[in-house]
C-alpha cells in the first residue's frame, strides 16, 4: 500500500487566482457535501449548483455595471456630440483639452465617471478566472472529490509509476505528457481524466484497487466513473473526445451521449446570445445604429456566442456545463434586473450618485459638483477664454504700438548710410548717455 498518499496536495493554480480559488473551491466542497446527505453524489450537479450560488454572490456587483451602462446609454448622445463636435481636430492639442473637460463635464453632470462601469468588471474577472480553474481541476480543490482518488492512490503499491501499464496509461494523456508522476499531485491529475476503459486497465493491473471501497460499501472505481458522469458523459472529456469516441466506437459510447456533447456546445452558444441580447435591450443608446459603441456591441453579441461554441467543443465537458448554466442562470437574473432597472428612475439615480461622488470630493477638499452642471461649467470655459482672448488681444495692441513709436522716433526705415540713418545712430547714442547719467 502507498503510504505518501497523507502527503498528497493536489495541483493548484498560484498566484492571486490561489486564494480565490481555495474559497470558491470550499464554497463547492459545502455543496458536493450537501448533495451527498441526499445519496447524490455528482459532480456535474454540484456544478450547476455552484454556478447558481457564485451568481448570486455578485448580483450586487452585476446590479453595479448594469446601472452604470443604463447611465451611459442617456449619456451616450451628450457624447456623441461632443465627438462629432471635435471631429477632425485630433491634431489640435487646445480642442481636445476642451473636448476632455466637456466630456468630463458630462460625466460629472450624472455623477459618474469614465472608470465606473469598468470597476465591477475588474472585480469580477479574477473570480471567473479562478471560476474556470477550479471546474478545470475539481479534485484539486474539493476536499471531498479528493478523497475517491486518496483512496485509489492508497490501494496502489509503491513504485507503481514504473508499472508498464501505468507508463502505457500515463502516456496516453496528451494533457499530462511527460508529467514527473513520482509527484502524486500529477498522478491524480491523471486519474482525474481516466475513461471507463482506461479504469478497467487500472483495475486489471492493480486489482487491490477494484477491492477498494467507500463508506458506503460501493466500489471507489464506480463511485468515482458515476460522480463524473453527468448525462451519460464524462465531465472530464471533451465533447470532441465523445464525439470521436462514438465514431471510433470507443469506450462504448451511446448515441444519448452524442447528442449530449453536441447539445453543451450548442446550448452554451444560444444561452449567451440571448442573456447578450437581454443586457442590450436595458444598456442600449436612444441613438441606435448611429452611436459605434452600440455598433461594436451588436458585433461582439454575435462574435462570443459562436466563441463559446468552439471553446465548448474543445474544453472539458465540466466547463461547457459551467457555461451553459452559467448563462441560463444569466437569463433569469437579467430577466429580474430588467424589469428593477425600469422601475429606476433616472434623476433618482443621478442625485444619489452626485451625492456620493461629492462625499468623496469632500474628502479630498473639492468643492462639491451638482446635477446639470454642464452649462454652467462651459458658461465659465466660454468666460475664461473670451477673457484670455481679450488680454492677448490687448498685448498684441501695445506691442504693435511700441513698434510703431519706435519707428517714428528712429526713423526705422532709413536706408543704410544715409543721412537718417546716421541721425538715428545718434539719437541712439545721447539716449544711451542720457539714461547713464541720470544714474
């Protein structure tokens, strides 16, 4: 028997995505617990579940973004003609100093700013990062998936990693190729993604490991083949691997888990055109076709869906049902937020986020901004140019006057040698001697 296997500590991600994915993979461990009191034990389930908890986590940061971009679809036309205003003077440093104050103007007349909406946005991409990574790894992270394999890795002898046929079945994983399996972090990495056939070999080889059972009384091999299975598939494999299998007539692949690898794909790719399509009609610019932002929207609504497809087919089936639930459960909440959102009033929303922005100004010592206060702001630009203009203008005036009375006193334009000239030389001369002695 093993007896590394206390020692095991399953490949994880590092860095800042290592913290988030330790929490998001305790939430998951809670749920496959809380499904196993029920005699459900499935990965696939607790899945989905997990998807529907980590939504409702950050409904607050999604309400956050969605109300910015309501605001930024009635600002848009304000933008737009501030843009078309500008338009052909990106070369001119003074127009587009005054282009970024309206602009700015605009912003604070809402009460937001050109980084509100990105804010939520940053916040969420390390969790959907680390979203990913824990369904890439689950045993990594999910105490309780661990222990199945704990205990296949306990019933296998030591020095099992130069068994031929552990070296056959090692080699046949692309993903792990080449991997140091003396480390029993990667051994279960392996065992992670192991066909029905491929456990069969295992179990023919290592027959202690067939003899292996759980609390329960059930073979580990088959509890752990029906906990990955979800709908007839592996979460393991990719719907490519199912696909190719069914043709391959490998592994005994049904015709029911065909259509369920192509149905994830494309379920994936629908549900995200639709929760796309949803978002839109809430964020979308009274200017329609005319505003490039909404044009460049349209096109990504297109783009990520028919993505997401392609990356379904070629992710673990555990990440396209991720994907899939992740944008049903989209569509239900967007549903919610839409029908809130419109129940929003506008000026409401603007006076509170004036409210708050001029409690941060008043921590820094700024004076406090209003709502509307864009006239009034360019009133001042206008006051302070004219202003400026007037004072240049002036300086302009006295100096052409100074010129002109120097020209009339040293008579400027008297040629050279001339009697003029040598009279101005002169004048020069006693005006210089005159000031010395008044000193």
């Amino acid at each position: 028997m093993n007896s590394l296997v206390g020692a095991v500590l399953l490949t994880k991600t590092g860095g800042v995505l290592g913290p988030i994915g330790d929490i998001l993979g305790w939430i998951m461990d809670l749920l496959f617990r809380f499904t196993s009191m029920f005699g459900i034990v499935n990965i696939g389930l607790c899945i989905i579940l997990f998807t529907l908890v980590t939504k409702l986590l950050m409904i607050p940061l999604t309400i956050k973004q969605q109300k910015s971009s309501k605001l930024m679809a009635v600002m848009q036309p304000e933008l737009t003609a501030i843009q078309k205003k500008y338009k052909g003077k990106e070369g001119d440093q003074k127009a587009m100093m005054m282009m970024q104050t309206e602009t700015k103007a605009v912003y604070e007349k809402y009460g937001t700013s050109m980084t509100g909406g990105c804010l939520p946005m940053l916040i969420q991409l390390p969790i959907i990062f680390a979203l990913y990574r824990v369904i890439y790894n689950i045993p990594a992270y999910v105490h309780s998936v661990r222990g199945y394999y704990e205990m296949v890795i306990a019933n296998l002898p030591a020095g099992f990693q130069s068994n031929q046929t552990f070296m056959e079945l090692a080699s046949s994983s692309k993903m792990l190729s080449g991997a140091d399996f003396t480390d029993l972090n990667k051994v279960i990495d392996l065992l992670y993604t192991f066909t029905g056939k491929q456990w069969d070999v295992l179990v023919n080889a290592f027959p202690q490991v067939g003899q292996a059972v759980t609390e329960s009384g059930d073979s580990v091999v088959s509890a752990i083949e029906r906990m990955q299975t979800f709908f007839g598939l592996n979460i393991a494999y990719t719907p490519m691997q199912v696909i190719g299998n069914f043709f391959s007539h490998v592994d005994g692949t049904t015709v029911f888990a065909l259509i369920a690898a192509l149905a994830i794909p494309l379920l994936a790719g629908a549900s995200q055109w639709y929760s796309s399509k949803l978002m839109m009609a809430t964020t979308q610019s009274p200017q329609g076709d005319e505003n490039p932002g909404a044009n460049m929207m349209k096109s990504m609504n297109v783009m990520m869906p028919l993505m997401s497809v392609f990356f379904c087919f070629t992710f673990a089936t555990g990440i396209g049902l991720y994907w899939v639930a992740q944008s049903v459960f989209t569509i239900i909440q967007q549903v919610g937020i839409n029908s809130y959102l419109k129940k929003v009033d506008i000026d409401d929303l603007v006076q509170k986020n004036v409210e708050k922005t001029n409690k941060k100004r008043a921590k820094r010592g700024l004076p406090p901004t209003r709502v509307g206060n864009v006239d009034e702001m360019m009133q001042k630009m206008q006051e302070k140019e004219s202003r400026e203009e007037s004072k240049r203008m002036e300086k302009i005036a006295k100096t052409k006057a100074l010129v002109e009375e120097n020209k009339n006193y040293y008579n400027a334009d008297a040629k050279a040698g001339s009697l003029a000239s040598k009279a101005n030389m002169v004048a020069k001369y006693n005006e210089k001697h005159e000031k010395g002695g008044k000193k």
